[in-house]
C-alpha cells in the first residue's frame, strides 16, 4: 500500500513538472523566441479618446504629410556588434544643419526601426540626427529572443558611443516607448557616455516579470505563480537572463542623469502605477508627466503640442542652456 501510494505521488509530481515545462515551454515560444507574428496583447488598442481626436479627414492629411517627409530623408543603415557577438543595426538619419544633438529612440515590443515617424520628424525639425536601432531579435538585427531591455541595455551602451565617437555627436538624449521605455531606464544604470545628457520614458514597465505576469492574467485567466517563475527559468538556460533580474525600477534607482517619465492615465498594457513607482524610485533630477486620457505610448498623439514643450523644456534643463 505504501509503496504504491509513492508511485502515485511520484506520478502526480512528474505530470506537475511535465505540465509547467509544457507550458514554460510554450510561454516562451510565444512571448520571448523570435517570430515576425504579432501578439494582441493586454491593453494595446487604441483608446476612446485617441480614436475621436481628429476627424477621419484631419488624421489622414497628417499621416500623409508624415509619410511625404519620412519618404524624403535619407536613413543611413549603421551596425555595431554587441557585447556577445551579434551584428545590430539601426537607422541613421543625419542632420542637414547639424547642431552636435541626437537622440536614440527605442521602438517598443515587435517594433523595428521603420516606426516613431511622428516625433522623429519632430526631433529632426529641432537640429537632432537620429539613431534608430532595431532591438536585438527584431527587425534587421540579429537575436533569436526578446530581451524585453535587459541585454539590450548594454547594446544602447554601445549605441550612445558610436554616435559620440563615431558621429560627432556632443549631446545625446535616449527616447523610448513601452519596451522601448523600459531598455532606455535599463541603460540609465550603466555606466553612458559623458555625452548622454538625459533619459525619456514613455509607458515603461517596471520588471519584466511584472509586465509578463500583468499580461498572463489578462490574456489567459492564469495567476503568476508558478507558470512564471518556471518560463524565467527556461528563458534564463534559453537566452541568459531572468524576469526577475530584467528590472527598469532597480536600474532607474542608480540612474544620476536628468529622467522625464511620460505615462498615460488609461495605459491597460502598461498599468500606470508602474510609471509612478519607477518615478518613486529614481534618485535623479526626476519629472513625471501622467497624460490625461492617454492609452499605452498615446501620449504623443493626445496632446502632442505638449509632448513637445515637454520635450523641449526637459532638454533646456538637462543641457543646462
């Protein structure tokens, strides 16, 4: 009796870890390997008030003039290699009046570098070149994962000196939306170039594990523990790093640059408290703008005259002309 009643627990337990390998398994497949698919995640439609902003007529007349001046500038397609050895790229756009300024801007999960057309011309207009690098894993760089900004951190590293080495740049500010917010704070802790001057987070999370579980919830009705805990054991033996580790909030905290973070009040795929904590945190010369009625990364398209007397106010300050 006894010995059967071991077998059976014995059996019980291995169904439980064939069972949470499966779908650890699985969550990485969908959610950190590669794949040109997109996912619908959590939150990540348009809100009531972005979509009744502009009429139909008014927002196409925009999209065209944005596309009309995005077709005319000249990117340049630039690469690096990162720390372990994969060739990464970026979109380069050189000022015609160059004023010594440039900005990075980090695309956001299943990004690339083509998107951000709005506030690159906007950047542009200013006097800023622009480097837009695809992230590890998307677009033209090279990745088998999504690093969701971890190992990505060390690449904008790298980012930041080719353009004050190799471009000539002497300021340099780092923009980025969603994941993209998220690998800009990441770098904030590292040690940057004395030529990066400020950091822009828009719709950044605090941890990956925090983000991941956040959407687990929502999409597949399942709590964090334990499906999350093992996939980041997976992705850590898959791709050398874990949820927990993959952390904006306690990379911001070492973080001693100038930090504008920019949230909006309805951001369901990025919860706005994470955006406040990540504020809480910081130690830095800190600002955080919460946009009323703003989804996840809307806040430009919200109240983009703000956004960018926003923009231009925290570069005054952090320049400190």
């Amino acid at each position: 009796m006894k010995k059967r009643i071991i077998w059976i627990a014995t059996g019980i337990i291995l169904a439980i870890f064939i069972g949470l390998t499966a779908a650890g398994n699985y969550f990485y497949n969908v959610a950190i390997n590669r794949s040109q698919e997109s996912v619908e995640l959590h939150g990540g439609g348009e809100s009531v008030t972005a979509a009744t902003l502009l009429s139909e007529k008014e927002e196409q007349k925009k999209l065209e003039e944005i596309t009309a001046w995005t077709k005319k500038q000249k990117f340049e397609v630039v690469e690096i290699k990162s720390e372990d050895g994969l060739r990464l790229k970026a979109r380069f756009l050189k000022n015609e009046q160059p004023s010594g300024k440039a900005v990075i801007l980090a695309h956001g999960y299943k990004g690339n570098s083509e998107q951000m057309p709005g506030i690159t011309k906007f950047y542009y207009e200013q006097g800023y070149d622009i480097l837009k690098p695809d992230a590890r894993g998307h677009g033209l760089s090279e990745g088998d994962y999504i690093g969701y900004g971890w190992h990505d951190r060390k690449d904008y590293v790298r980012w930041s000196k080719f353009l004050s080495e190799e471009a000539g740049v002497d300021e340099i500010f780092l923009h980025g939306f969603s994941m993209g917010a998220a690998t800009v704070l990441m770098a904030s802790g590292e040690e940057l170039p004395e030529e990066v001057k400020g950091i822009i987070a828009d719709s950044g999370y605090t941890t990956v594990l925090e983000e991941l579980s956040h959407q687990l919830k929502y999409m597949y009705n399942l709590p964090a523990f334990p499906v999350m805990q093992v996939t980041s054991v997976i992705t850590n033996i898959r791709a050398g790093y874990t949820f927990a580790e993959a952390s904006a909030i306690d990379s911001v905290a070492k973080n001693k640059l100038p930090l504008l973070i920019i949230h909006g009040d309805k951001d369901a795929l990025v919860p706005t408290e994470m955006g406040k904590r990540i504020f809480e945190k910081a130690n830095s010369d800190k600002e955080i703008w919460i946009v009323p009625g703003a989804g996840h990364t809307e806040a430009y398209t919200i109240a983009e005259q703000e956004y960018q007397e926003k923009l231009k106010a925290f570069w005054t300050k952090a320049i400190g002309k």
